[in-house]
C-alpha cells in the first residue's frame, strides 16, 4: 500500500483491538509511519447515537485501545466531529498520504464512509478498506437468483460453503508514530460517562472491557463453558454462553478469531458448530441492515404496518423497565439488564415477547429501551431481533407463538436460581410459590420493604387480545 515514508492514517471505529486488525496489519506492513486515529461522532447523521450503556463501554474500551497502543510505542489520537471534515483535516496535519479502515455496514456509515473517502482522495491521498468486523461482505451471500436471503439456514449453509474464514493477523509487537504529534483530546473530553448521577457501578462490576478483557473471557469460555453450550445456552442460571456480544459489537474481538478459537478448542464437532451457528445469526442479521435504512424503526414485513398496538400506557411501560411487572422471569431479566447492561439470550425473547404480545406495546417502544440500557446494543442485531419476537423480521418467529414467561421460567429456571438471583423478594421461595407467586397469600417484601407487585397483566387474556390483533391486522 504505502511507500515507506508515507504516513497512514488508520481510522478505528467498531474495532477497538490490535490484533487481526486488517486496516492496521496493512498499514503496519506498508512501513510507513502511523497515525491512529478515533472519531467521535455524536450528530446522529450516520449511525445511531450510542445508548447510555453503550457510551459507559466505549469510555473504557477507547481506555484501554489508547494503553494498548502506548504499549506499543503509539498514541491514540481521538478526535469529536463529522468525520467528514475530522478525518480529511487530521491527514492533511499528518502530512499522511493513505487512509486505512475495516468497513461499516448500516446504510448511513457505508454513506459517511464514502463521502470520507472522496473528500480524502480530492486532496490527493489513497483510501485502503478491509473486511475486519463481519466474516462476509453483505451482498457477496446471495440466492441461485442473486437475491439476499430472508431465512437464515441457506444463508448460513452458504455462508459456510464460501470456506473457511481467513487466519486471524497477529497483534503487532511495536507500532511507529509521527515524529511530529497530531493534536488529539482526552477521553474524559468526549463526556462519555454519566455527570450527575453514577448509575454504572453494576457494570463496572461485571465487566472488563477491552481487548485484554474479551480475551480473557473468551478464554474462560472456551476452558470452562463451551463443552456445555449447546446444552445450557438455554438455562439463564447456567451462564453457559460466551458473553462476548459487547466485545464483538464494540470490535474488542473479531469473528475470525472466535471462529478459529472455538475451531481448535478441545469440545465436540457438535457443540462448535451450535455455537458458529450463533455467530452466524450476526452474520445474517448484518446483512438485513446493509440492505435497509430503517431497520430499527421499519417492518421488514410491511403488513406490520398495519397492527393495531394498545395505546403505550407509561404505567405498564415503567413496569417492565423496572421489573415490576409481577411475572418472576420477565422481572429477573429486566432487572439483570439494569443492573449489568446484559440480558440471557432466552430472557430477552421472553420479555420482548412480553411486552410485544402481552402488552401489545410497539415493538420499537422496547428496542429503544435495550438501546440505552445493554452493552451490546448493536445496530443489527438488537433490531433484528426485536423484529424476530414481533414477526416483523426476517426468517422471524410467528406471531402466535407467544412466550408464557410462567411455562418458560419452569422449563428453563426450573430450581428458580436465576429469578432468586434478581428479584430478592422471592429468596425464600420453591416451585409454584416462586414461579406464580401471586397463588401464596404472604406479602413479599424486597430490601427496601417494598412489596413484590402483582401481574399487571392476565396471561391468558392478554395472549388472547394479540392473537385477535393480530387476526386484525391480517383480514
Ligand atoms: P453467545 O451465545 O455466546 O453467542 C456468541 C455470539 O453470537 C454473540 O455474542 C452474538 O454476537 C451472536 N449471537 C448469539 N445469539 C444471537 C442471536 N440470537 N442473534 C444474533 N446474534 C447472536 N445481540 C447483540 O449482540 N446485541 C443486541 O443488541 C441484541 N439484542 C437482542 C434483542 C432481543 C430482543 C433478542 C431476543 C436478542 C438480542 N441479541 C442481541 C441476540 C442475543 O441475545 C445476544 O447476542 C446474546 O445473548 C449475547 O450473549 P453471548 O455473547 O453470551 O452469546
């Protein structure tokens, strides 16, 4: 790429790591010098603004890439701003002549990229993208017909029929700067931590983000839980799964080194291949958000378009947000993604369903809601999964089929340890007094005395409310 005394400029964005950094690798092995840049861009224009969660992870991760990169004899320069401007204006400081990043994929950052690169290459200098964040290139996994796949298996199957994913690169053991610096801002200046009220203590205490700390988990994964993934992912209690999906979202980790990692671990074809299927459903659901501009507020299915959702009552929306809403595993969920920024896999679809089929609450209502409270609100897959429990999605669950969280907490919490690990209030109960608490008359009271509600919903009622809805909606 770059003649030896050319300076590069390599731009991070959803892939805060050094190692199997392509952008980085390809730079790096162009011997110029190196200009490592961030851009914070909290307009909105292209992407998403980050959810509250989301801008705690990213303070740390950015943290720890700028530690990682002073190991390394580099300086992380980070910069707030239209990356239009930001990014051609921090080449022509460099005196740099190429530009280097791993593509994005929504529509709105394939569309700031581009105007990037045209801006970078109006003042005369080179642009280099790369493959770093998914394990395909949305558009190159097509159909016999040269159609996307709206359903995931043959998506997958044909993912899988491209090959294996091209080895991991390596870390890189030193980086070389600029010998003059290109001016930079603190971390703390992006004001990405809360101000006036600390709420983020339960994540701090649940996670190391970072590179060094997705590894680390990683590791733990494959030593002390893949064995039992495909038999326990489903048990919320088990933590039987990798826990990786912020580290993925905020690029701490790529998909090829996952995928190799868990190729080589020492557990059964079998359980490897449930859990590259999982990463595959990323795959899948990226591509569903290449393609379309509004996955996050859009039916897939347009005759969504036409449901007839309650009217969003504040009470019943406050109730679920909170865990209040007297349905122990609904309550337990909502309460560890308050608390950590994270929910089980079984637990999201069984309190989206909640809210989406027993409440009749828009399914949008509550993908805002994971937006600004995981760590791993990610653009594809929290909308597309959303869109999954509503029907609405591609190669989606249909309507009727709605979660009884009372039947859902018996088959997958059947001791109850994950719903007395949440909700305090129900520490001393067994068997049907925790999973229906509303049978047994004693009050029970959490550690501030507050009484545990009673549902705020009738199951059967309400199923039967959004199966009529949905009759509707089709006739
Ligand atoms: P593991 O089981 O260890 O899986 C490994 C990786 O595979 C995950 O990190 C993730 O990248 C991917 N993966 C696993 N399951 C799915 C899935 N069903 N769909 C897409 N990718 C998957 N995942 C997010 O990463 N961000 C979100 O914002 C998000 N929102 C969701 C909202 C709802 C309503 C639902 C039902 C699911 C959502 N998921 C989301 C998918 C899934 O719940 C999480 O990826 C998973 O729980 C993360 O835990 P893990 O890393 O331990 O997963």
């Amino acid at each position: 790429m770059a003649s030896p005394a050319d300076a590069t400029v390599v731009w991070f964005r959803d892939d805060l790591r050094v190692s199997d950094h392509p952008a980085l690798h390809a730079a790096r092995a162009a011997g110029g010098p190196l200009v490592l840049l961030y851009v914070f861009d909290d307009s909105g224009r292209a992407a998403r603004r980050l959810g509250a969660a989301s801008r705690w992870w990213l303070h740390h991760s950015l943290t720890a890439l700028a530690a990682s990169l002073e190991k390394r004899g580099a300086v992380l320069t980070i910069r707030r701003g239209d990356p239009v401007e930001v990014v051609p204006a921090v080449l022509r400081d460099a005196k740099a002549g190429h530009l280097a990043f791993n593509r994005r994929y929504a529509v709105g950052e394939r569309a700031q990229d581009e105007a990037v690169a045209a801006a970078v290459r109006q003042q005369g200098a080179e642009v280099h993208d790369y493959t770093g964040s998914l394990l395909h290139e949305p558009g190159d996994v097509l159909t016999g017909e040269g159609e996307r796949f709206g359903v995931f298996t043959p998506f997958f199957r044909a993912l899988t029929r491209q090959g294996e994913p091209r080895s991991p690169y390596p870390a890189p053991a030193e980086l070389s700067g600029l010998s003059h610096p290109v001016a930079t801002q603190t971390i703390e200046s992006l004001g990405l931590l809360p101000t006036d009220f600390d709420w983020t203590a339960g994540l701090a205490e649940t996670w190391v983000p970072g590179e060094k700390g997705a590894h680390q988990r990683l590791d733990d994964f494959l030593h002390h839980r893949l064995e039992r993934y495909a038999d326990e992912r489903d048990l919320p209690a088990a933590e039987a799964s990798s826990r990786l999906s912020p580290s993925l979202k905020f690029g701490e980790v790529s998909p090829y080194q996952l995928w190799h990692r868990v190729r080589e671990a020492d557990a059964s074809p079998a359980v490897k291949e449930k859990f590259l299927t999982e990463l595959g459903w990323r795959e899948f659901d990226y591509d569903l958000l290449a393609g379309r501009e509004h996955l996050d507020t859009e039916n897939v299915h347009r005759t969504f378009d036409r449901f007839p959702w309650a009217d969003p009552d504040p009470r019943l929306i406050r109730a679920w947000q909170r865990g209040r809403t007297g349905y122990p595993l609904v309550d337990a969920g909502m309460r560890q993604l308050w608390h950590t920024g994270w929910m089980h896999n079984r637990v999201r679809m069984v309190t989206a369903s909640f809210l989406i089929k027993n409440l009749r609450i828009d399914w949008r209502i509550g993908e805002r809601w994971f937006w600004d409270t995981l760590v791993d609100a990610d653009p594809a897959n929290n909308a597309a999964q959303w869109q999954w429990v509503a029907g609405s999605g591609a190669d989606a669950a249909p309507f009727f089929r709605v979660f009884n969280p009372v039947t859902q907490a018996t088959k997958f919490d059947p001791d109850g340890e994950y719903i007395r690990r949440w909700v305090p209030e129900l520490r001393g109960r067994q068997g049907k007094a925790l999973h229906e608490p509303w049978t047994s008359d004693h009050t029970l009271l959490d550690e501030g005395g507050r009484a545990y509600p009673s549902p705020i919903v009738d199951l059967k009622a309400s199923r039967q409310a959004a199966l009529d809805a949905f009759d509707r909606m089709r006739h």
